[in-house]
C-alpha cells in the first residue's frame, strides 16, 4: 500500500540522543555517549551519515543530558547535507515520552525513530521498503543475534507480522530482537500520551499489538551493537577501524590502526586490533596496543601495553604500565609499571605513582 509518503524525501528521522550514558563512565562525565570518538569521529556522525546516505534529509534530534553539546558540534547539519533540529527534554520522558516529545517538530507521515546508542549497518532503505509495501503502521527493525538470552525478544508470523514482545527469558523461542530501529506513520506518534515518561518498548509497542494495530517487522542479520558498556564501545570502535561495521563517515582504507594525522607514532610501536589514535595523541617507542581507542592528546608512553580499553582526553599511561579491559578518565596519570586490568575504572585527574597499583608482584 505504497503511497507518496513512501519515498526517503518525505521521511523525518528522530535520533534519541538523551541518556545520561552511566555505564561509559567517567568518560560520559565530560560528554555525551553520543558525541564519544568512534573511530576517530563522534560515534553520532556515522549514523548521521547513514541517515544521508539512505536519502532522508530532515532529522530531529530528541536530547536531554548535555544537550547544548550536540548543537555547537553539528549546527544545522548543513556541513553533512541535513537539516538538524533539537528538542531538549526538561524532564526524562523514556523512549516513547522522547518520541512524542519531538513530535512539534515533525513535518512527515513516515517518521523513522533511532536510539542514539546503536552502531547498526541495516540498509535503512530496506526498512522502509518493508513499512511501505506491508502497509504497516509501525514496524520494527529486528536483528537476528546469536544468543538472544540477553535481550527481550520479538517473534513475527508467516507475514513478517510482529505478534508478541516477550522479556528476557533464559529459554527464547526466537533470535529476533529489537534493534533500536523503528518506523511509525505519524498518527501513532500522536497516540502516545504526552508530558511523562513512556516506554515505547514496556507500553506503546504492547497496547497497540493488543488493540490490533499492524506491527510489522524487518528482520535481517546485518551488522547491530549497543554500544552501552565499555566492552561494547572499544568493539564497535575496531569493527568500524577493520571494515567489519559499516561506515559512509568513514571513507578510504581500512586496516588494524587508525592513526590521525596529527598523531605521533615512535618507531617499533604496534598498532593492532583495530586501534583508533587521536589528535594530538602520542604513542611511544615499543608500546603495544591492541584495540585501544585513545581520545585526542593522550599519550601511551615506551613499552606500556593497551588492550581493549579507552584511554580519555589527555590521559597519561606510564612506561611499562599494562592497561587492558579498563577506562582511563580524562586527564588521569597512570604511572609507570602499574597494572589495571578487568573493568578498572579511573576517574578524571586521578594521579596514580608509579608501580602504585599491580595485580602482580614485582619481578
């Protein structure tokens, strides 16, 4: 039942951009997740890129935690070929409440909805198609995962029709879940309940399936992260580095390393892993990381080892320090030979002496 409204041209696009990013602290202390490098640009260009690139112009940005951030950074979106408008939510409002609340802002009948925190590489022109050709009102964007256990999970019939939303179960009868990805006709938009909180995934999504609304969803097995915990981040930074996560922001070769131009690499360094080296940054003689994400002006010194971390805005690791599966604060001096490994978190400007924390003795 494709009408005029089916083509990207007459599509709005609402991030949702609001969360406070609790689970990336300290990082999210000083900026939003949203606005996080990723692969050296803010983790929300590459899906701003995505956006443009599937033909929808018009994008409506839902903020609430550091809202101010996103606008000095992006302006009006003309720099990337779209029109950007903000929304900031006073009061947090949930995804569904964040939905409504941009709702003043919205020109279109198809109105495509994202959760700022997903690196996705669904061809969003697809996701359309379904919606258009199902006559759906809403449809999902379902991503097949290999162990749904973590998720609640979103089973569809012979049509693609969504028929239930299940929570968590250690025993899921589907591998389909919610990727974060929505397309509402607007008229659903109006539905939701205006000025508190609404959950579009606990409450808008199950009283439109009991009241007969059509569900429709997109289920494909393209590339999908949520890139909520440390783990997930530093993943989906070396997936975009290696190729493996899909990126238009990113142009150009892709390889183990991605080193910014104005970097500093000491010879016999190594690079690895998909590491992402910042502005500024500087990595030192026989140093070895190994998808590390260092942020502009850090600086990993001689013989230090980075695994799988996020090294913050001019943060210092000493010589010979051992830094793996841990999040070093913007600013923090990590000294030299100490060692901080599974989920050590150190928050910003903290100074620690050299040897001054080990898991190890001294040998």
């Amino acid at each position: 039942m494709a009408n005029s409204g089916s083509t990207a041209g007459s599509t709005d696009a609402v991030i949702l951009v609001g969360g406070q990013g609790t689970r990336l602290r300290p990082l999210t202390l000083s900026a939003p997740k949203p606005m996080l490098p990723t692969a050296g640009l803010p983790f929300l260009q590459h899906l701003l890129a995505r956006i443009a690139d599937a033909g929808i112009t018009h994008v409506v940005l839902g903020t609430s935690y550091k809202a101010e951030v996103f606008e000095e950074h992006f302006g009006d979106g003309s720099e990337l070929g779209l029109e950007l408008e903000y929304v900031t939510e006073t009061e947090p409002l949930g995804t569904g409440g964040g939905i409504r609340n941009v709702l003043p802002k919205l020109r279109a009948d198809t109105v495509m909805v994202f959760n700022g925190d997903v690196l996705g590489g669904t061809d969003l022109g697809g996701v359309l198609d379904t919606h258009h050709n199902s006559g759906a009102d809403v449809t999902l964007h379902l991503v097949r995962v290999s162990d749904p256990r973590a998720f609640g999970c979103v089973p569809t019939d012979a049509d693609g029709r969504v028929t239930a939303f299940l929570e968590k179960t250690q025993d899921p009868p589907t591998d389909q879940i919610n990727a974060g990805c929505y397309v509402f006709r607007r008229e659903y938009i109006e539905k939701i309940p205006a000025g508190r909180a609404v959950s579009v995934e606990r409450e808008t999504f199950p009283s439109l399936l009991a009241e007969g609304a059509h569900i429709q969803g997109h289920v494909d097995t393209s590339y999908w992260r949520d890139m909520g915990t440390p783990e997930d981040f530093v993943r989906g930074s070396a997936d975009l580095v290696r190729g493996i996560a899909p990126s238009p922001a990113l142009p150009g070769q892709r390889g183990e390393s991605l080193v910014h131009p104005g970097a500093g690499v000491a010879p016999g360094a190594l690079l690895i892993g998909g590491t992402v080296v910042g502005r500024g940054a500087e990595v030192g003689a026989g140093a070895r990381l190994d998808g590390a994400v260092l942020f502009d002006g850090a600086r990993v010194e001689a013989g230090a080892t980075v695994e799988r971390s996020i090294i913050g805005f001019g943060a210092r690791i000493g010589p010979r320090a051992l830094v793996r599966d841990a999040v070093i604060g913007d600013g923090a001096n990590v000294g030299a030979r100490c060692e901080l490994l599974r989920g050590a978190r150190i928050w910003p400007g903290v100074d620690i002496p050299d040897g001054g924390i080990r898991f190890s003795t001294d040998v």
